[in-house]
C-alpha cells in the first residue's frame, strides 16, 4: 500500500498573523494611546460648521460642533481613526461629556448662538453626561432653548424605549433634538413617531452628487416627506456643490450642511473680526 503524499501546501496561518494585519492592529493601538493621552490633558477642541436654512441663506440656522482631539504636537487627531472603536466604551462617554461642555461654554459667551451637539444614545445614562448638562444650564439657563443634541440612528435603535423617555423630559426645558444620519439605518417608523425629533438630518450618501443621481433624488424626496409627516425639519448632509444645493432647494429641503455651505472650523466664525471703519 503506498504511503499518503504530504500536502506541499504551508500551513495557513490565521488572519490577524498576517504582516498587514498586524499593522492595523498596531496602528490602532496607537491611536487610541493618543486619544487617552488628549482626554488625560483635556487637549480638545470644537470645530464649527454652519447649518444653513434655504429659507434664509443670510446667517446660519445653527451650527453643529464637532470635537477635536489634539496629540502632542497639537495635531488633530482623525476622528474615524477612533470613534467608532470608542463608541462602546467610556472613552466614548468622556468624549461626549467634553463636546457637551464646550458646547455649553459657547452657548454661554455667545447668546444669540444656537448649537447642535453630538452625542451617543449610551451616555444617557452615564452620571457624568447629566452632571455636564445640568452645571452647564445653571451656569446659562438659557442655553437649553439654543442647544440641539444630536443622536445618530443606528445609537437610537440600540434603546429606543429610553431614548424617547430622555428627550421628553429634556424636551419639556427647551432642548431640541436632532436625528443624525437619517435613512442609513433602519429606523422604525412607529419608534420616529414616538421619539418626535425636531430636526431629521439626510444621511450623505443619498445627498452628494444628487443633482446627476435620480435614484438619490427620490430617496431624498421619500426622506423629505417623512420629515413633513411628522412636523420635523429636513437637513440634507454633505452637500458639497451648487449644482446639488440648487437640486436640494428645487425640492423643498429646508437646511443644508456641507463644505459647500461652509468647511468645519476651529474659529468660531461668529467671532471673526469686522471690517474696521475708515477715518
């Protein structure tokens, strides 16, 4: 009886052995050590970017602040290099807590300023999260009317039932709230009706390039009709040329957001200096 030939094949060897794998894994490991070391220092920042109603295209409706992690050289510090493996973690909360107080201090030292803010449906229960909100609001009672919270869709699906708890006891101080990100995920209408944002902003995909993108078109139109269903304003994200924001205003979208209405900024614009006066 012959002998069983050995296979001349190398034994396979698992994904994360591999030399590029490796890498990435490395990389990670890295950035994230830079994060913890921003949030020990406290090394943050917001960026603001106008939200400009079609309406109304002479001054921002609001802007939205989006937080910006600085390493030791004072570089910001991509933030899709982190965020969604810090979603999950208290890294994620510290961070949420952080944009809610700088946004909050903006708030307070510029009262005609309205802000939307960025937040994950899991720091609602995080002590420190409310703490934030409530010093922030004895500090300005009126902020809570200029602050909007803004909640992605896919965060919202992960507890609905208290997120809807959440924004209606906010909602009774004056706090807006916008759904981020809409029509990416899978939202339940039953749970839209329910939750009652104020503000439902298009995800960017069904927006970039939609005035040469029917399929993009009736997407946005679909989208823009379940905003006036429930009495919520539309925002289409990502809009980033002429072409699109005239295509985006011909159907009736109320807002727009993008590099083309105006790019993230780490000066406050509203601060920028006036033209002095000539003698």
């Amino acid at each position: 009886m012959s002998q069983p030939v050995e296979s001349a094949r190398a034994p396979v060897e698992p994904a994360d052995a591999s030399p590029l794998n490796a890498a990435v894994t490395s990389r990670d490991r890295e950035v994230m050590a830079m994060v913890r070391k921003a949030l020990e220092r406290k090394d943050v920042m917001l960026a603001f970017q106008p939200v400009i109603s079609i309406a109304r295209a002479d001054r921002p409706a609001f802007y939205e602040g989006f937080i910006r992690l600085l390493d030791e050289t004072r570089r910001i510090i991509p933030a899709r290099d982190f965020m969604g493996s810090v979603e999950t973690s208290e890294i994620g909360r510290i961070i949420d807590c952080l944009s809610l107080e700088m946004g909050l201090q903006a708030l307070a030292r510029a009262r005609d300023l309205r802000m939307a803010i960025n937040m994950s449906a899991r720091s609602i229960a995080y002590p420190g999260w409310m703490r934030t909100l409530r010093r922030g609001l004895r500090a300005c009672p009126t902020a809570a009317e200029r602050l909007i919270l803004e909640i992605s869709e896919e965060s919202v699906m992960v507890m609905p039932d208290i997120v809807a708890v959440f924004m209606k006891e906010l909602q009774k101080q004056g706090i807006s709230f916008a759904l981020d990100d809409f029509g990416a995920g899978m939202t339940s209408f039953r749970y839209l009706k329910q939750l009652l944002f104020d503000f439902i902003k298009i995800d960017g995909q069904f927006i970039r390039g939609i005035a040469d993108n029917p399929d993009n078109q009736c997407m946005a139109r679909a989208l823009l009709a379940v905003a006036r269903e429930f009495d919520m304003f539309a925002v289409a994200e990502s809009v980033e040329s002429a072409r699109d924001a005239d295509c985006l205003a011909a159907m009736g979208m109320h807002c727009l957001q993008g590099y083309y209405v105006g790019a993230p900024s780490v000066t406050p614009p509203w601060k920028a200096e006036k033209p002095k006066k000539s003698a």
